[in-house]
C-alpha cells in the first residue's frame, strides 16, 4: 500500500501571510511513463473536493497561480505564497501512480 | 463544460439495498475511466473502486472489494455505485470522481444508514 503522510495537520495562517503543506509517499510515485502522480486537492466546508495541482508542479485551469506544488520521488509540497480567506479548508495530496490511489489525512487550514 | 450529476441524498435502513448515480456530460464518456470516494462523517478521502465505460473494466480497492458494485451505461453515460446489504457504517458521503487522477467531482450523494 502506498502510504500518504501529510503535515502538519492544523494550520493556522495570518491573512496575506504564506503557507506550506508537506505530502510524504511511502513509495516512489516516479510511474514508469516518467511522469510523477502527485495531486494536490482542496476542499471547502460543504463541498466536494477540487483538484487544484496535477503531475506535482502542474495547475489545474483557474487556479491562481499564489498556489505552486514541487517535491519529486516520495517528498512535495503545495504552497500558497499569500493566504486569501477563500484558501480556507482541507488540504489533501492523493498518489495516482498505483492503483488504488491514496489521500493523505488532510490539512486543515484556518485563518488565524 | 465537463460535468458529473450525482443522484439525490439517501436514508435506508441496514440491510436494504442501495444504486447511486453519477451522469457525465461535457467529454466522451468511454474516454475516461470514472470512479467513486468515499468521505465518512468528518472524516478524509477513500478511493472505493474505478470502471471504464469503454468495456466495463473495473478495478476495486482491496478495503471495498466485495462489499460493493460499481457499474456503468455507456447510452446514458452514467456511472453507479450499488449496495445490496447496507450497514451503518456505509453512513457517508460518496463522490464520483473523472480518471484516477479526479479532474473533475461530482457533488455528493449523502447515503445514510440507520433503523
């Protein structure tokens, strides 16, 4: 099983300040395509869950570009380089590379 | 625009059976392999099981294997998630999800599960 470990868990953030969540495999998710299948996903209270990075570093359309993903092999991060009280909510990286994928426990960010 | 309808939210009462659905539009649905997640009460993200609509290949995760079906109708391009005991701790949300990598989301189908 591939293993997800996110941190931390709680983050509170001050409005306009950056923030940066770490995503831990327990397994290279190097797929043998080449390609790495990192996602990074945000989830607002009440919502469903929205994919915002894809392939680590990619942003998905509409997705302002204060959130950027990096890492390679088995560490990322997603950061946000300046906090907007719409950034609220869950963040959850998610492995694509072996099925089935698996989520990272999440990281709540908050608005201190 | 791509997107995925899901069916209304749901009370059942345990060992009732159960078909939720998830109607795509906006894309070739046999393109792309579709799948549910579940979300339990406060709870994170669980892949449950992946078709593609193209030949009915599906794939389960071991944690849900056996314990529900996943199926689909390429006339009508809708994906299904079908329960046929339910047990209380199926109480959850259930989100259908575009290709392993979840492009795109449905909005929740609330199942729950009570006497």
């Amino acid at each position: 099983d591939f293993v997800m470990t996110q941190s931390p868990l709680s983050l509170p953030v001050t409005l306009g300040q950056p923030a940066s969540i770490s995503c831990r495999s327990s397994h290279s998710l190097l797929h043998s395509d080449g390609d790495t299948y990192l996602n990074w996903f945000h989830q607002r209270p009440g919502q469903s869950p929205r994919r915002l990075i894809y392939k680590v570093s990619k942003r998905d359309s509409g997705v302002p570009d204060r959130f950027s993903g990096s890492g390679s092999g088995t560490d990322f991060t997603l950061k946000i380089s300046r906090v907007e009280a719409e950034d609220v909510g869950v963040y959850y990286c998610m492995q694509g590379a072996h099925w089935p994928g698996t989520f990272g426990q999440g990281t709540k960010l908050e608005i201190k | 625009e791509v997107q995925l309808v899901q069916s209304g939210a749901e009370v059942k009462k345990p060992g009732e059976s159960l078909r939720i659905s998830c109607k795509a539009s906006g894309y070739s649905f046999t393109t792309f392999w579709i799948g549910w997640v579940r979300q339990m009460p406060g709870k994170g993200l669980e892949w449950m099981g992946i078709i593609n609509p193209g030949d009915s290949d599906t794939k389960y995760s071991p944690s849900f294997q056996g314990q529900v079906t996943i199926s689909a109708d390429r006339s009508i391009n809708t994906a299904y998630l079908q329960w046929s005991s339910l047990k209380a701790s199926d109480t959850a949300m259930y989100y259908c999800a575009r290709h392993v990598h979840a492009d795109y989301w449905g909005q929740g189908t609330l199942v729950t599960v009570s006497s």
